[in-house]
C-alpha cells in the first residue's frame, strides 16, 4: 500500500526515565514490533537524556515527545498512528 506512514520511536535511556520504567517499556515495544510484523513501518531507538527528567518516562515519536508514558500508553499510540494511514 502507498503512502503508509513511518513511526520513528525514540525512547529516553536517561539515568531518571531508564529506571522508572523505559528499561520494560523498550523490551515489550521491540517484542510488540516483531510480533506484530511492523518493523518495516515501525523504528526504535534509544536517546539521552533531553532534560525533561521530572516529566518522565520521555518517549518521543516523529516528533513529538509525549511524557509519563508506559507501556500500555505507547500501544495505543502506535496503533493510532497506524489508524491513521
């Protein structure tokens, strides 16, 4: 199908967000991803911290950094996102 979406997902690894529950959150997401045969649409990476500590576990996705996620939370985004298309 044309013109499908990418999701790009980029989840803090920082000293506050890791421990406080993207360490689970990056584990179920790649098994999600591969379960689910979206690798092709769908990117995970980690990144530093980008200061916004107090509001984690930071997550963004494109480009939009969404705060307090879990892991529940990031599935309902993704699969909007996917909707979308």
């Amino acid at each position: 199908m044309p013109n499908k979406k990418d999701i790009k997902i980029s989840i803090c690894m920082g000293s506050s967000c890791y421990p406080r529950g993207n360490r689970e959150t990056l584990e179920r997401i790649k098994s999600y991803v591969i379960d689910n045969n979206l690798t092709e649409r769908v990117s995970l990476e980690g990144n530093l911290c980008e200061g916004m500590c107090k509001d984690g576990p930071n997550v963004k996705i494109n480009d939009e950094i969404y705060h307090e996620i879990d892991y529940y939370n990031l599935i309902n985004l993704i699969n909007k996102l996917l909707d979308e298309d």
